[in-house]
C-alpha cells in the first residue's frame, strides 16, 4: 500500500496571557485626547467622584484605551469604563476580562515571521491571547488505511490539511485512491473527503469500503434500517445498484424484500426504506 502526504507550512499558536510591549495598533481611535477642548463645560479638570449638581452631565477621562465616562446621577458622579471608541489596548489584555468589540485582533511586540510576536483577540465579550510561533507543525500523519469519507481527521498531524494515497486492489483493478483532509464549514471541523476513480464492473460484492463501493456507478452501499421488528434488515455491505428479481441471484442465494436506512449518509429523517438483495439462503452456508 502507498501513502504519500502533501504538506504546507504554516503559522501555529500557542495560547498564553502573558504581557509583551505593544506595536502601534491601526484600529485605535480616541476622541477625547485633550479632555478640556472636548468634555462639555462644567467638566471637572481630573475623574470626579462623590457628590456633583449638574444631573445628567456627562464627561469623559483617561488615554485613548483606558478611558473612563463619568456622568452625573442622582446626585452622585458615577463611574464606567468606556471602550466604545478604542479598539486595542495600550498592554496586551488579560485573557477573561471583557472587551467589547466582538472579532477585533490587536497585535503587540516585535514583527514575527510577518505577524505581532502575541495577538490578542476579543471572542465572546472576553480576551483570549496567544504567542505566534514560526516553527513548521510536525508532518501530517497519513493513516495506514483508507480513511471513511467524512469522518473526522484532526488526531493526524496537529489537525491540519493534507493529502494522502492509497493503492486500493478492486474488481476495476489496482486504483490510487485519493483522500484529504480539509475544513469542513457544516461540522466545523477537520474531516476526511475520499476520492476514488469511478468505474461500472458492477462486482459489487467484492467492495469492502464504502467509499471504493459508491465509486462504482453500478453499486451502492446500504445499512440496516429500521421497522416493526418483523422485517428482514439488510446487512450492511455493497450491493448492485438495481434491485434483484427472483431469476437474478447466484446459487445458493435468494432474492429478500430488506429494510435500510436511506438516510444513513445523507441529512434526511427517514429510517426505514425497502431494498431487494441477494442473500444466502439459511441451507446453503453463506
């Protein structure tokens, strides 16, 4: 069997809360720098605390990302941290504490590979940071067998993309069979996508893998489905893509009315669906 992988290199994260001095932050904004030419008249000079008399005024202190809005509230001056106006912090956030604009990446420190040697991103109202690395993830990891279209391939490699061959024997004869591992938007998650040559040899019951099954045009691949109980189920393999007739199944076989779930692959409700196929016949010790 042969097994090659396609690799790329690319940047890895490592999550960390730890300060680093900060780069220049593009998105910041400040529209209070000098707070006497910008708070409205009766503003105190510095942050007020305490009791106040102008109700309802409102003013605001601090640098562009450690502002502060005060206003003026029954009487007494109350107090908020305003972040409405500043993107990135001056520091590098503490992961958990809140920030307010939902996706914003700030980046801080020295220019890495081309990126902020940490970033910092706000992901459900909290910060979460991390370190940026240039260190190529380790190979991706082909598994020793063809892997099943759709299942899940983040434990090969660090759950990265990549490409994998494998020489499969089948009735059509030797078929490189192609499979990848690439982001899939609807599980949202790595997963495993398989690509087999198709062909029509139609000897269906020689395919052990469902995916060499579904590249034959004339097969299909059916799973026991459900019912009253009473019915036959059919057991799960490949099988020809037309119903069998009474004259069509080899010696030692009979044409059975079966039960499989037509939507065992596939995003439907249905459980139970009827299938004509061949099986042994209980005297003929299939």
């Amino acid at each position: 069997m042969k097994r090659n992988a396609l690799r790329q290199s690319f940047l890895i994260t490592v999550t960390a809360a730890a300060l680093a001095a900060p780069v220049a932050c593009t998105n910041q904004v400040s529209l209070f720098e000098d707070d006497d030419d910008t708070n409205p008249p009766g503003c105190p000079a510095t942050q007020p605390s305490g009791a106040c008399a102008d109700e309802g005024l409102t003013c605001h202190y601090g640098a562009a990302c450690d502002r502060v809005e005060a206003t003026c509230e029954g009487g007494q001056w109350l107090t908020v941290q305003d972040n409405s106006n500043c993107a990135c912090p001056a520091s590098i956030p503490t992961d958990g504490t809140s920030c307010f604009q939902e996706g914003l990446s700030c980046g801080y420190g020295d220019d890495f590979c081309g990126f902020p040697e940490q970033e910092a991103e706000c992901r459900d109202g909290e910060w979460s940071s991390w370190y940026n690395s240039c260190n190529p993830p380790p190979p991706f990891e082909c598994p020793v067998d063809l892997p099943l279209e759709g299942t899940s391939c983040d434990e090969n490699g660090w759950g990265s993309a990549g490409t994998c061959f494998y020489d499969e024997e089948t009735p059509c004869g030797t078929q490189q069979v192609q499979a990848d591992c690439t982001w899939d938007e609807l599980h949202l998650q790595m997963m495993w996508t398989v690509e087999a040559p198709t062909c029509s040899s139609a000897q269906c019951e020689t395919y052990g893998h469902k995916d060499l099954c579904d590249a034959d045009t004339g097969c299909r691949w059916l799973v026991p489905g459900c019912g009253s109980g009473t019915e036959t189920v059919t057991p799960e393999g490949c099988y020809p893509i037309d119903d069998c007739t009474a004259n069509s199944c080899d010696e030692g076989e009979a044409c059975v009315t079966t039960v499989h779930d037509p939507c065992a692959f596939s995003l439907c409700n249905a459980c139970g669906a009827e299938a004509n196929v061949c099986l042994p016949t209980p005297d003929s010790g299939g």
